[in-house]
C-alpha cells in the first residue's frame, strides 16, 4: 500500500467522473491550457454513452461520436487519466485550493504492456455475468471491459477470479501481475468539476413487471446492447429462448414520473430512446410490431418532435396508457394489463417481448466526498445548482461545479451544453483566482 | 506520385458492413496504383484503430493514408490527427465516405451499395497520389469577441468571456439589456423575478473594464473572418459609424413569441383571448384581482401548442419551455389573486425532468388539464355572449367538455426572428425549423460553418433559461478558445492564380461570396489575386474562369478530373 503518495501538485482541475460530461469539460479545460486529473471508477472512460447504440434524434452511431472524443481525451498531454479509481475525499484548503485522496484500485494488469490479444480471456475458467453487456451474456474473470474501451486492456475481476494462473501463463507479453496492491493518492487541485452521472432505475423495485422472474421482459440499456454494433447476438433476440421477437412492448416511465417508488420527476430521456430503439427495432426486424404504452409522448429538443412523428409514419404503434401488471404464459409471451385511455377501459395485450423503458436516477458517488464543506442536494438527491438560472454548474461549495446528468436527468447534448458551462466556470474561477 | 498509399475500409460496427461488402472493397482496391496496404476495420476512429494506423505509417513509411468510414464532417480531422502523429503531413489524409454516401443511401441494394464504395475509395485513391504536404496558414486571433444580442443569454456569455479576460463588445438592438426576460416575473425555479435576474447580470456587467456595450445599436456590415472579423456598427441617432475588429462573434439573437393568425382560436376577433406573453404581463401587473378589460377574471383557457406541433405549416417543432412556463404562470395567477380556476387544454403535458413536480402541485392545486389530438384541436366561440371552449378530451374518452372561459390564453410558442439580418450577414446557415443551426448537435453544438461564428439560446432553437444559459457559457468557452492564444491556425486551402493565364474578366471576383478576390496590376496587365485570410477554398471561382487560370489547393483540377477518371472507370 502506498499511502498518502502526491504524484503532482500541479494539477488545476479535478474532473470526477469519465462519461461524455466529465470527458468533455476534461477536454475544454486542457485545450485552453489547463492541467487536468480525470477520475473514473469504471475500468474505462466513456460512461453510459459509449455502450449505447444510435443517439437520437439524428441516429449517429454512438460509438462514432463516443471514440474519437474518448481517443482525444486519452491522449491529451494535459489530461491525466486514472481509470478504476475513487476519489475518497476532497478538503477545501484555501480560498481556491483543494486537496483530494484518490484511490486507484489494482486491474491486475500492467495496462501499457497489454495488447488487447484477448488470450488470458480464453485462458480463463471463470464465467460470470458481463455488467457491460448488462448481464445479457457472460465474461471471463480475465478479460477486457470491451471492444472500444479506452484503456482497451484487459483486467482480472479479482473477485471471481480462482487465482489458478491460467492467464499469467498464456499472456505473451507477461503483463499479468497479481501484486498490484490499492494505490492512495494525495493530489492538491485549485477546482473540481462533479461528473459523475446517473444511475438507472432497477425493475427489481417493481415486481408487478416482472422483471427478473420474466426472462423477456428486459430493460431498456439490455435492448440497447442488443441492437450496438457490438452487439452480443449479432441480431435481436428474446432472452428466453432466442427466439427473434415480432411483437415488442416498450413500457414507458418505468421508474419515473412514479412516487410510488420514490421518483416523481420525468427522467426526461426514456420517450427519446423507446421511440428511437423503436425505430431501430423496426429496420432491424421489418416484420415485427412494436408498441409503445406512454402517459405523454415528451419530445421536447430540437428535431424531437419530428423524430416523434417520423416514428409514427413508420408505423410504430403509440397507446396511451399505463400498465398495471404483466403475467407471463407458458410459452414466454406476455400479457401486459393495461388502462387503454382512448377507450377508457382496462384492456390486455399479448406481446413476444417485453421493454422496460427504465429512468434516470440520481448517483450519489460525489454526496460523501466533502467533509468539512456541505454539498447540497436537491429533494430528488442531485446536486444541488445553488444559481440554476444565472449560473447552472455552481454547486454550494464556491469553486466546486456540476457538469451532466449529475444534477439532474438531462439527455446528451443538454450534457455536452451543460459540461461546456461548467468548464466555462472553471476556467473563469481559475484565471480570476489566478 | 506517391507509391506507398495505405488504405482503411471500416465497418463502422455494421452501420457500412451490413450493406457494403468491405472485404470486397478491399479486394478490388488493394492492386489499384500506389497502394501499399489495404485493411478492413471494425471502427476506423477507435483508439486502438488509431494506434494500429500510427504504426502502419511508421513501419510501412506510408506517404498516403485512406480510410473508407462517415462523413468527413465526422471524422475527417480524426484521421488528419492520427497521419500527423504518425508524421505523416496531414494533407496527405484523404477521407473517402461510404456511409453517408453509400450504405445508408442504398441500404435496399447492396451489390450496387458495394460497387459504389469501390468507385469511391477507387476515386479517393486517384485524388491521394496528387495529394502534397502542406502548412496550415497561421493567423492573429484578437482576444476579443462581439456578443451579438444582449438578452440572458448574451450578457451572461459576455460575463464569462470579460472573466477570462476578454476584450468584450456587446451589441443590443433595443435600447435596454435584458431581452424578454427583463419584462418577466417570477422564474421557474427560483422565483427570482426576470427583473431581478438581468439587473443582477447588469450591475456585474456594468463594472468590468473590458466590456463595452453598445444599446439600440446593429451591427451594418461585417468584414473579414475568424481572427479578426471587422464590425461595423450603427446606433440609432448617431450619424458616426463605430468599427470594431473582434477575433471571434458570438451570436446571442433570441426568439420572437408566435404571433397567433387573425381568427386562430378567436385571436383578434374575440376580445378576450390573449397570447401567453400578454397573459404574463398581465398577472405581473395585476394587483388584488385579475382584470381584463375592466371585468373580473375567474375561469382562465390555456390553449397549449399554438404555433408549435403543427401538422402543417413551418412550426413542426415542440416550443419546449410553453408547457412549464404556462403551468407556473398559472400557478402564479392562482396565488396571486383569488377565485382562479385554471383549465389547460393540453396537447401532452412536456414537463420534463424536474419540472414534473410544477406539474404534480398544479394537480393538487386543483388545475384541470384537458387533452385533445393534433387533427382535433380545441373550438373557441361565443354563445350568448359568453366565450366558449370547447373540446374533445382524451382523458375521458372524448368526452366533448365545454369551459365558459373569462380569459383564454393562446400558449404561443417560439418562433425564429423575423428581423434577422445580422445572421444574414454572416451567412448563418439555418435548419428546417429556420433556426440558426449548429454543426453537429453533439459534436460541435456552439459552433456554425463560418468559422469563428459561435450561437447560442434561442436564435438556435427554444430553449428556457437554465438551457439557455448552459448553450451561452458553452458558446463562451469555444469563441474564447479562438482567440485565447492570440494566434490560429487556418486550413490552407486557398484558391492560387496562375498569372501567365489570367487576364482580369472580373469573373472569379463576382462569383466569389467572400470578397476575397480583387484586382492588382502585374507589369502590362491587370490580374486577380487572393487575400489567404478571407478565401474559404469554396471553389466558386474555380469553374466560372474561361482560361483556366484558378486551380484551388488540395482540389486542383488534376485532382478532381483524376477523380472522374476513377469514378467514370468501370
């Protein structure tokens, strides 16, 4: 354990959180000549963006906007990245001083040594679950993240790892090294920019859905994964029993707009992602019908609405309607009990597979990071932006700022806008401070 | 000639392999003139990719590189990037598009879409073995920056930018700072007053040295371009003309409010129905009770989507900031005076992420919300001299509902500026909905095709304040990144004039839409020459001069007909 160890005290901005928001305000800092420390608990940068398949309302390839912006951020001489860490936390020291501890967790593997050759994975004994295939297939305890992931470079899941020393012995270039220990940082820094996203809501919380008891019925992020580029199936297919689906549901607001499991607020993004994957879905499979049960149809951005109604024309069944429960028949179908507004009476529907259009949910990664300063949350547990309309990125702590989803659901370039204000504070607090 | 071209043909992960059939292409380029090496690439601009092409041009000593993906508007500065660390001159990078350009277009016909690609990685091959090293041209940059338009969105921009220690110019057509705002109560969700927010913005503004702001003034011409753009200005009742040089301009226009047509939902013909914005003003200035033409108000009709969501017409797009806006400004009215009911006739309430909770209070306020369908709207008329609304509500399985309205309120929504001369004056380029547009929504969201030129807030499309805001200070941080170095570096592709053959027609220097050709005398006779820092490398003069005498770098005509040789070869 090396403790307490400062790296480079001349560090100007500490950037919490590797996804879109926190790479992007990372790169608007250093290309006007600041000295960045990225952090990033995931073992690569990227975020949720990086998985996902095409971003609306334009249907770009994610991964075509995602890799090149997480290529430069990884090569940036002024950006210094450290993937699978925490930052434990951060003491304001001074007027525009702050020291952080990060701490940087063993890979087991000497990431500039790796070549990505993959043999340690099939080397490997251990399977388990894939959390970036969102547990639609499995992975070996050696193995690398996936196949854009910046490192691209493999790691051993230590905890499922039998330590049998499969891997050590095929890797070619000796880059195994399960002597790695937890390193702990000490790095001072004169501004911190929280980026540390969003999590997704768990189904699990809604156990009349079925989901987790149900094998089609999935979440939103796994028909996501179905239909990337790099996708585990090649094709899209019902969990089940791999059959490929002809009557798709996408259960809306699953998660959100619902106090009933805490979470009031609209997460903003689920209408824009269930119309796009529907549309997706239809290029996919042409012959297959897909129904979308909404409350509203929120496409509020610029070419949202007529994404929206690009989605009808393609004939995307829209039913306004909530869904009371889902059972599931014997031949793995569904039947999903709904409230048919139109008609004004409660109806069923038979479906071949189940989407659950899962929201957003705050991620409290940064809550406990300040001790002797208070970072405010808002009622729902995002960060609080104490001058929302004057200055949107300014958390309570003076010189602390919000970029993202962190404060709030946003879609990807209201992140991308609201990660440019916060670097536009940060280099205004850095060279007023100077 | 270059001998040692290698070439890349991506899949872009299915999106052109799941129609181009790339191994194909490879096969039938890799015999073609020049070409070293040929591989085919699961994603050309991934980070691993990049690394293998930086090796592939030092171990190979490759003099050309190709890669067969997207849109040059993508990636073409990717690749440039990936030869340059490689040191390999980036001009030496040609980007050939097989997505765009082939597999998206011709997803039904992929033998075609195959043959396609070939005849244009062929054609992107023939232009490479012309392709020469050359220098980016390297410009002043003036840290300075005019803000166009001194609403939120512009002042808090020109804040920052006067932050980062820049020369600022704010230039405001109307003879106050604020914009709409300024006029506006209470605010969604500090309820800060708009007054108390702009003066706020104002009294910081007013004590930086570096900000200079011009009110009831335009900007009348504009010369020049990114580093240093020459403005000249107007203010009303000044005869003098003020010229600035700023390094970068930020555009800050705003929108103007939808004006309902005579007769849309009784607009102008009935007395009381009134637009969002008059209704604002109204429950700002309203004291006690709510009055309209000298009659108390109870029942208040919000007719939601006017001018936004429409079928047919222009304004095909979802205004954004009305739903929440409405709500809050009823919700205001209801505190404010007494005996309010409020029915909202809805098209879908939109309010997103936490504005959703503005939506719950009004529900349990005791607001009726009513829904009707686009081809169904809402009828507004007068019976016995009462007005009516009359719809056929959704939410109770068109139900025909009536309202004898007091007050019925059009929820106007966001419209481009009709006076919009100064985005003309720069050339902005607009999107369908006849908003100023960006490059690339996620990409590039601040910045336009003129370089230098950055929008923000509404005159990019609707947006409420926190959004607004958010694009403002993103707009800041990319003009100051134009001019915080003090110099540029600007692309080096310029129209060149080959002397011997030109003699001054006048042709190039009327084509050319930047002004950067005009006349010089060279010994006996008169010829065009080109200012470096204006030419684009559009090419507009290049096919109107009858001797041949422009060639533009990087697209010269041996280039472009090697092209059509490639393309026409079957």
């Amino acid at each position: 354990m090396m403790s307490g160890q400062q790296i480079n005290s001349s560090f100007d901005a500490l950037v919490v959180g590797g996804g879109i928001a926190g790479g992007e305000t990372a790169l608007n800092l250093a290309n006007n000549g600041f000295k960045v420390l990225l952090i990033e608990k995931e073992l690569s940068i990227g975020g949720k963006m990086i998985l996902l398949s095409k971003v609306f309302p334009t249907l770009d390839c994610a991964a075509c906007i995602t890799t090149p912006k997480v290529s430069e951020i990884s090569r940036h001489p002024d950006i210094t990245i450290f993937t699978s860490s925490e930052v434990r936390n951060i003491t304001k020291t001074g007027e525009n001083n702050f020291e952080a501890v990060v701490v940087k967790k063993p890979r087991y593997v000497a990431v500039e040594d790796c070549t990505g050759c993959q043999l340690c994975e099939k080397a490997c004994p251990v399977s388990v679950r894939d959390q970036y295939q969102f547990d639609l297939v499995g992975r070996k305890a050696a193995f690398i993240p996936f196949s854009i992931a910046s490192p691209k470079a493999a790691a051993i899941d230590i905890e499922n790892c039998v330590l049998c020393g499969a891997c050590e012995k095929v890797c070619p270039t000796n880059c195994i090294d399960f002597t790695q220990e937890t390193e702990e940082y000490l790095v001072k820094i004169n501004t911190v920019v929280l980026a540390t996203g969003f999590k997704l809501f768990d189904p699990l919380m809604i156990p009349r859905f079925g989901f987790g008891l149900y094998k089609n019925v999935i979440t939103s992020m796994q028909m996501e994964r179905e239909l990337a580029p790099t996708r585990p199936f090649n094709t899209v297919l019902r969990p089940g029993d791999g059959k490929v689906p002809d009557k798709i549901a996408y259960v809306l607001c699953t998660g959100s707009r619902d106090a009933s499991v805490g979470n009031p607020v609209c997460s903003q993004i689920c209408c824009m992602y269930s119309i796009k994957q529907a549309q997706l879905l239809m290029g996919t499979l042409p012959m297959a019908d897909v129904t979308i049960y909404y409350i509203n149809i929120r496409s509020f951005g610029k070419g949202f609405e007529e994404f929206y109604q690009q989605a009808k024309g393609m004939g995307v069944n829209f039913v306004k309607g909530k869904i009371g429960k889902i059972a599931e028949k014997e031949n793995g179908n569904l039947i999903l009990r709904y409230e048919d507004i139109n008609e004004g009476i409660v109806k069923e529907a038979e479906h071949d597979m189940v989407i659950l259009s899962v929201g957003v949910l705050p991620n409290q990664d940064a809550t406990g990071l300040f001790k002797a300063e208070e970072l405010k949350l808002d009622p729902y547990k995002f960060i609080y932006q104490s001058d929302a309309l004057e200055s949107p990125s300014k958390t309570s702590i003076d010189g602390v700022f919000v970029a993202g989803t962190a404060s709030g659901p946003m879609d990807i370039p209201d992140s991308i806008l609201s990660a440019g204000a916060a670097s536009s504070e940060a280099i205004s607090y850095l060279i007023r401070n100077k | 000639m270059k001998k040692k071209i290698g070439v890349y043909i991506c899949h872009c992960g299915g999106n052109i392999s799941d129609y181009v059939d790339v191994e194909k292409v490879r096969q039938a380029i890799e015999n073609e003139g020049g070409v070293l090496l040929s591989k085919t690439t699961m994603f050309a601009c991934s980070d691993s990719n990049q690394k293998d092409m930086v090796d592939d041009i030092k171990n190979y000593d490759l003099d050309g590189v190709i890669v067969a993906s997207c849109s040059p508007k993508l990636h073409l500065t990717t690749f440039r990037n990936v030869s340059e660390r490689a040191g390999l001159n980036k001009y030496n990078y040609v980007h050939a598009n097989i997505r765009e350009q082939v597999s998206w277009a011709h997803s039904d016909d992929k033998v075609g879409a195959t043959e396609k690609a070939i005849h244009i990685v062929k054609a992107a091959i023939a232009k490479d073995r012309f392709a020469e090293s050359l220098e980016s041209n390297v410009i002043e940059a003036r840290k300075a920056v005019a803000v166009i338009g001194g609403g939120i969105a512009g002042m808090k921009a020109a804040l920052t930018l006067s932050d980062m220690d820049c020369q600022v110019y704010i230039i405001e057509r109307e003879p106050y700072l604020g914009g709409r705002i300024a006029q506006w109560g209470p605010l969604f969700t500090t309820n800060e007053t708009g007054k108390d927010l702009v003066n706020r913005l104002y009294d910081k503004l007013a004590s930086r040295e570096n900000v200079i702001i011009f009110k009831s003034a335009e900007v009348i011409g504009n010369a020049g371009s990114i580093g240093d753009f020459k403005l000249k200005i107007k203010v009303t009742d000044q005869n003098e003309i003020i010229e600035i040089n700023v390094g970068s301009v930020l555009m800050a226009t705003g929108f103007d409010p939808y004006t309902p047509k005579d007769g849309e939902f009784g607009y102008s013909q009935l007395d009381n129905v009134i637009t969002l914005t008059e209704f604002k003003q109204m429950v700002e200035q309203g004291d006690k009770l709510l009055v309209y033409k000298g009659k108390v108000v109870k029942n208040i009709a919000y007719i939601y989507c006017v001018g936004s969501r429409e079928t047919e017409g222009e304004n095909t797009y979802c205004s954004r900031y009305c739903c929440t806006s409405t709500i809050h400004t009823a919700l205001l009215a209801k505190k404010k005076f007494a005996n309010i009911y409020n029915y909202h006739f809805t098209r879908g309430v939109r309010t997103y992420g936490k504005q959703e909770i503005l939506y719950a209070e009004s529900l349990a306020l005791g607001d009726i919300y009513l829904q009707s369908n686009e081809d169904t709207p809402p009828d507004v008329f007068q019976n016995g001299g009462k007005t009516i609304v009359k719809v056929s509500d959704i939410l109770t399985t068109g139900r025909e509902i009536e309202v004898e309205a007091d007050l019925v309120v059009l929820v106007t929504g966001m419209v481009p500026r009709e006076n919009n001369q100064v985005g003309t004056l720069f050339k902005l380029p607009k999107g369908r909905d006849k908003f100023f547009n960006e490059i690339h929504m996620k990409l590039r969201p601040v910045e336009t095709v003129i370089d230098g030129v950055t929008i923000c807030g509404t005159c990019q499309g609707p947006k409420n304040i926190l959004e607004t805001v958010n694009s403002a200070l993103s707009a800041a941080t990319k003009s100051f990144s134009y001019v915080s170095k003090g110099v540029l570096e600007t692309e080096p592709i310029v129209a060149e004039i080959d002397t011997e053959a030109c003699s001054w027609c006048d042709a190039c220097s009327e084509a050319c839409p930047f002004d950067a050709i005009s006349k010089i005398e060279n010994g006996t006779k008169s010829i065009a020459v080109i200012n470096n820092s204006v030419c684009k490398g559009c090419g507009m003069c290049t096919p109107v001069c009858p001797t041949d005498a422009i060639d533009l770098v990087t697209f010269s005509n041996k280039e472009i007909e090697s092209m059509i040789d490639a393309l026409a070869n079957d």
